[in-house]
DNA sequence: TCAATAGTGTCTGTCAGACAGTATGTG
DNA sequence: CACATACTGTCTGACAGACACTATTGA
C-alpha cells in the first residue's frame, strides 16, 4: 500500500491546484463511545446525561464532534481523555458507522461508534453538554432480553444509543470468545479469580473455574506469572493466596473459549 | 428503543423549530464496495479503473458519494446496483469506517467501506467516472504475503483501497468460520462439492472432503437437501451425479469450523 | 473395465464439561 | 482446629484430522 495523498502521480499536481469541490451533500460527522469496564462484579458503561435539546434529560453515551483535522480514531480517543481527565491507556477499536438519515432530528448526522474497554477509571468527570456522567451496570438499562427482563424503571437513551450500545454488548460478548480482550478489564497484577470475574461479568454466567484455569494457563501468551503476593492485595482475609499474572503478548486463542449456550444468537456483524 | 426522530419529548419541538446548525466541522461522505464473488475457483472482486484524477487510471473499488436522504446502508446498496445493471440479492455488510484526514487529497471524505458477497454476478458494466469494470482474483494483487508473494506485476489501487480490501479479505475469511456465509457465494441448488470449493477459495487451502461433509450436514439449517440432479448440471461427464442442495436457515455454526493454522493471526477487528 | 466423481466408516488425538478431590493460607 | 480460598486430577463425551474404503455414473 503506498501512500494516498500528495504523491507524485502524474498530472495530479496541476489537476489537484485547479480542484473545486463539487457540491456534494455535507454531513456532520460524530464518533460516539461505549466505554465499558467492570464495576463490583458487573459489567458497566459510561453514560452522560444531556442537558441540551434533542433529547435533554436524557441518557447517552459519551462522544462528539470529529474536527477537520483528526481521524474518527483521534477524535475517539482525544474525547475519552476529556470525559475522563486522562490519557487513556485501555483498548480502544471501532465498532461501526450509524447513518441512518433522520437519526438526529437536528441535521444529518454521521456517527461513528467506538468501543472502549478499561480496567476501573477514575470516576469519570463530565464535560461539554453532558451535565452528569457516571458508570451504569448494563443490566440495569434492559437492553437485551435477559433473564429478569427490563427493569420497570430502566432508562431510556437518547438517539439511536440503544442500539449502538447492544452492538458493542454483542460485540465485546463474542470477542471474549475468541481473543484475550478479557485481560484488558483488569488491572494489573490480577489473579486468575479476577479474569474468571470478568468472563462471569461480561457473558452474566462464570465458566467452570477448573476448565477456565487450564484454558487460559495452556494458551500460551495469554498471562504470565509474576509471583504469588506477598499477601494478598485485597479480598477478605483467609484462605490461600493465589498466584498473580499480567498480560501476555497473544491476542486470538485458537481454539476458542465458547461461551455456554444463551446470547448467542443475533448474527449482527463480527 | 423508542424512535430517534421527530418524536413528542418535551420542549423540544419548539427547541428544533428555533435551531440553528452550528459551525462543526463539513465532510464528504463515500461509500466502497469490496464485491466478492468465486469466479474459476478463485476469489476474486470488483474493481474499476479510474478515469478521473486523483489517481487516474488506477484500479479502485467501486463506490460512490452518499445522497442527502439516504442511510450509507442505502447508498451501498444502490451504487451495487448501479455497477451491476440489477437489483442485488447477495449479502451486503458493513466493514468498517476510513476516515484519516488525507485519505483523499481533495477534501476531506470520510469512506464507510462495505462488503458484499454474491454468486457468479453478471458482468458488470461501467458507470459513473469507472473507465473500465472487471473481476481480478485477489491473488493478482498481491495484498497478503501470500504463498508465492507479491506478483511483479501486481496493480496499485487508489487511494486506501489496498487497505479496505485487505480487511473485507480478513472479515470474509473469518466470518466463513463461523457462520454459514459460504452458501451465500454459490448459485442454487449447489453440491457439497460447490461449497467446500468457495472454502477452498477463500481460504486458499479446501478442507478435507469427508470432515467437511460431516460438518455441514451436521449443522442443522445450514443447507438442505434438494433432490438428485437428473444429470448434473455442468462438470465435465462421468461420475457419480451429486445430491443438491439450497441453503438453509442458520446463520452461525457452534462450534466454527475453524480454518487451518495459516492466516489466523493479525489481530484486527472482527 | 476404467476413469472419475460422490459419498461412507472408522481410528485417533485434542479438548471442553463436570465434578471430586487436595493444598495452603487466616483466625 | 475450622474455614475459606486456591489449585489439581480425572473421567467422559463431542468432535476434528487423517485416511482408507465403497458406490454410482459415463465412456
């Protein structure tokens, strides 16, 4: 792949000095984040809550506009560090692009979704229009069918957020099948009980700690050991302490780990 | 989820009536098209040769500016439709969305790039700025380090297009793992022996024929029985006629029928 | 009868599910 | 010691890889 902009190709240089645009329709152009972390043992996304019309009052997920000059990636990552004063260091990936033309009632808005997975933040502090911002279990907000149904008193999102977020759900659901993405919930060093935590967190059903154990142990680079605590770092006292691993340089596991059978239906992209 | 659009949330109908759009940011918004179909049992997609600047006279993929009243879903689907002469009944996904500020060096574009899979389309006919229209075998352009490597001969495509076509490959071959997306490639009826060659094109490497057999008849609603050809379609005479088959039902195959070793790293969304 | 393609049977190793058991720490 | 948590062993069934085998057609 060589380069797509200002290359040499010949007569371009003269055809891109005499270029005009044409008139081609102009879009607005937004990245909206699911950032999702765990939080006492359940899974959790960030939501802002708007002050500002359409939709005021309302939940939403985080995001904002792309500027001339950045990539929807930039701009991705440029408002996760407004919304939670730091530089982010977590996985950040998108997740797709939601056009649908009367999605904003203000003007057309192109958006594109990012999904975020981060070991626990600082609480996040709000910012821009968002007058409130705070980590929601996903449970709470009724988006899929689970067990228990939707909570009589679950919110309602703005836009087409509800929809975004149950994709970034599918999507985080299914890539914990099939990548060490897990690890990237927990900080480090954690013990093989934290990692178990996540997969119970995130699929609502814990795999069997034996058969999780030598999955994960027998997928090389997946964690690695660093020592066994001197004592524990938390967790109520008693019992054995377990040993302490980070985060290993594989990235897919082959083959994968298959969650049990509910909530996995749905095709939905990858 | 309730509606997006214009529905009855307080104050905010009177809010819309006096809004005015702010100043953010304009930008073009394309759409392009990885068209994939097996042609000669080989893998093989739609590019066209440009006769406009910038790039003119490289190969690209086709696509097009998305209109003022349609979703990027739409605007797919027509330019597929365009391309082609017919309506388009194969299966059409998102990819992913480019968005890098020189993408292109005329103005800023943000591209939502799509993936569409068909049986042995008609041959395409030109349409717009598209000099020329034809189906290239991905092996003729040299995108992975594919057995054999980069063919000397290999065309540059236009602008990030090498790139969009390496992740509509990536997403292709991995969706064939675990979902039944290969009966989207073949005509009906087809023969088991149709089938296992779209793996084999795919993946540049045909599973073995008794497993693969096993497996997909195994896999309840993947495909379904037809009847035996009187005397088979085509094939070149003699032999044993095969049974035939429609596609069926199911969408995703648990467990996936994962590929061999090779080409199963480079991490990359879904 | 031969060539060619379709289709079957079966052995083997790998691995996940299930679950019972052992080890090592604290009070 | 009891108790809690960490960790191990092992039986079983499902299933993929490998590959030898049989079946059915046309020439």
């Amino acid at each position: 792949m060589t380069g797509p902009a200002g290359a040499g190709r010949p007569g371009e240089t003269e055809f891109l000095a005499g270029y005009r645009p044409g008139d081609y329709p102009a879009f607005a152009v937004t990245v909206d984040l699911a950032v999702l972390t765990i939080r006492g043992g359940l899974l959790s996304v960030l939501l802002v809550r708007r002050g500002d019309h359409p939709f005021a009052g309302y939940l939403a997920l985080p995001g904002g506009f792309v500027r001339s000059g950045e990539s929807a990636e930039q701009a991705a990552a440029r408002e996760l560090e407004e919304e939670t004063g730091a530089v982010f260091s977590g996985h950040l990936e998108q997740l797709r692009t939601y056009s649908d033309p009367d999605r904003d009632p203000r003007m057309r808005v192109v958006s594109i979704a990012f999904v975020a997975l981060a070991p626990r933040l600082a609480d996040p502090r709000p910012g821009g229009d968002a007058a409130e911002a705070r980590w929601w279990p996903v449970e709470d907000l009724g988006l899929d069918g689970r067990p228990g149904g939707r909570p009589a008193d679950a919110p309602e999102l703005a836009f087409d957020h509800a929809r975004i977020l149950g994709d970034a759900l599918e999507r985080v659901r299914s890539k914990l099948e099939y990548t060490t993405l897990a690890a990237r919930f927990v900080d480090e060093p954690f013990t093989l009980a934290d990692l178990r935590r996540v997969y119970a967190a995130v699929w609502d059903s814990a795999p069997d700690l034996a058969n999780f154990r030598r999955k994960v142990l027998s997928t090389e680079g997946f964690i690695v050991e660093q020592g066994r605590s001197g004592a524990a770092a938390a967790g109520p006292a008693g019992g054995r302490p377990p040993l302490l691993y980070r985060r290993g340089h594989a990235v897919l596991l082959h083959p994968p780990m298959l969650r049990p059978a509910a909530g996995r239906d749905a095709a939905g992209p990858p």
